[in-house]
C-alpha cells in the first residue's frame, strides 16, 4: 500500500526547485565565465597585432 503525504511531496518538489535553480546559476556562470575569457583572449590577440604592425612601420622608417 502506498501511503501519499502531501508535506513530503511538496518538500520534495521545493528541493528540486531550489537544485534546478542552483544547477543553471552555476551553468551560465560557467558558461559566461569562458566566454568571457574568449573576448579578453580575442581582444588581446587584435592588440598583439596592432602593436606588430606599428613595430614594423617603426622599422620601415628607420
């Protein structure tokens, strides 16, 4: 015989509210934790490139 008590059911669905939440906070904190290590990376290699071709128009005036 299954015995139903509607205190632990609820219990139970607020727990698994509570751990989805936590679950997807953490997800896109992960996730915009990389992107944004991709645009710093990315905007770092532009700069890399930049000050390369500035070094080569300094050597081609000297």
């Amino acid at each position: 015989m299954k015995i139903y008590d509607k205190e632990m059911y609820q219990k139970e669905q607020w727990i698994k509210s509570v751990l989805l939440v936590i679950g997807m906070f953490i997800l896109g904190f992960v996730v915009g934790y990389f992107v944004h290590n991709f645009e710093k990376q990315d905007q770092v290699t532009k700069l890399q490139e930049q000050v390369n071709v500035l070094q080569r128009e300094i050597e081609q005036i000297d």
